[in-house]
C-alpha cells in the first residue's frame, strides 16, 4: 500500500490550507478565538498520514525529538480512536448502512503537543486544528457555537484532504506522529489494522463518495469546490 505521497503531496496540502483561510475570509465569521484560547485542544484531534508527513518534515532533528519526547510523557490511554473518516461515514450514509459508535469526550485530556495554552506545531497544526472556531467562548459555555456554512466547509475540506491521501490511512494525532517518524512504524499500524480490529489503531482513508454539501450551501460553494477539485 502507498502510504507516503511526499513532498507534492504536501505541497498541494499547504495550497487546501490557505485555500481553507480564503474560504473563513469570505465567509465573513468573526470568531472569538484568540492566543492561548485552547478549549478545544484535546488529545482527540485525528489526522491523514500525508498532514502527519507536513508535520514532521517541517521539524529540525531537534524538533521531531522534541515531538516524541512530548507524545511518550503526555500519551493519553484514553484518546478518541475513530472507527470511520470522513468519506467513509459518507459511502456509509449512500449504501444505507449502520453508523459506528464512537467515544470522543474533551474530558479524555490535553493535546501533548499543547504548551503553556500555546500549540508547538501551530503554522503546520492538521486541518481537524484549522476547523475548530466558535463564536462565543467556548470555556464558558461548554460547547462552541459554529455557524452552518462554517459546518459544511470544514465537512467539505475534510472530506477533499482525506482524497488526496486516499490510499493512506488516519489516527489520532498521538498515534500518527510517532508513526510518521518512522516508516516501520506506520507499516506496522496498517497491518494491525488488517490483521486484527480489536487492534485497530488507524482507518484506510477513501476516495469522496459524495460531497456533503447541503443544497442550500450549494450555490455559494460552487466556484470553491472547483477550485479544490482542481488542486486535486
């Protein structure tokens, strides 16, 4: 299985990013996130392989041991494990078939990569990061408010991002990085998977089944998804 799509791989992943930071601007949110605002920096952000790459060739040797130093004493036992990615909850909902149930509570802990309220990987930080705005403080209501349309954009870059590495695979963050340091490592994990579900650390990304654009969004997402589509 080709798991690692490299460096243009990456490279089209930086342009879905700030294509991402276009789509918020025209969108016009006003979201009340600010520095050291990091409600929503749990250890249940989940990841592709290709964004974990993005993460780790952007670090120093210094760095990506800094990385593992801080995932070994900061690992969370309990940590959403997603049994689905995005696509596959799509193809899921076509084919008429069971949802999964997941567990995925903020209670689970921290992200390890969180210091002093600030995030060590933030210019490189996976798009689940990027996605995650609210309109009120999220610390003091217990919840984030996210506009609609806001709703269908992260859905839609999530679903064109796992695309992309269609043939690779996503995992919590705590069990990706480590991962992507080392090709062993992520051979490993995807041969688990295969070979025994209870084991299950990781999912087999997918191609997009269908997009889930509500009709309503349609209209004004037209000319964004053929940008995207054509980054692809």
């Amino acid at each position: 299985m080709n798991i690692r799509l490299g460096r243009p791989g990456m490279d089209i992943l930086k342009k879905i990013y700030s294509l991402y930071d276009e789509a918020m601007g025209e969108v016009g949110v006003d979201p009340v996130c600010m520095e050291k605002c990091s409600s929503c920096c749990t250890c249940n952000v989940t990841l592709t392989g290709l964004e974990a790459d993005l993460i780790v060739n952007s670090l120093s040797f210094q760095g990506k041991k800094d990385l593992e130093n801080r995932i070994l004493q900061r690992f969370s036992k309990k940590r959403y494990i997603p049994k689905m990615t995005t696509n596959g909850f799509a193809r899921l909902c076509m084919e008429n078939k069971d949802i999964p149930g997941e567990e995925n509570d903020p209670a689970f802990g921290t992200c390890p990569l969180l210091e002093d309220d600030l995030c060590t990987i933030y210019e490189e930080r996976p798009f689940g990061c990027r996605a995650l705005i609210s309109l009120i403080h999220c610390s003091r209501a217990g919840c984030a408010t996210v506009p609609p349309l806001v709703l269908t954009l992260n859905t839609l870059f999530l679903q064109v991002i796992e695309h992309l590495d269609q043939k690779g695979v996503s995992g919590n963050l705590s069990d990706m990085l480590p991962a992507a340091l080392s090709e062993t490592a992520l051979t490993d994990m995807v041969h688990q998977s295969n070979d025994d579900g209870n084991k299950r650390l990781i999912v087999h990304n997918e191609k997009i089944p269908v997009l889930m654009v509500p009709p309503g969004h349609q209209k004004n997402l037209k000319s964004l998804i053929g940008k995207l589509f054509n980054l692809l």
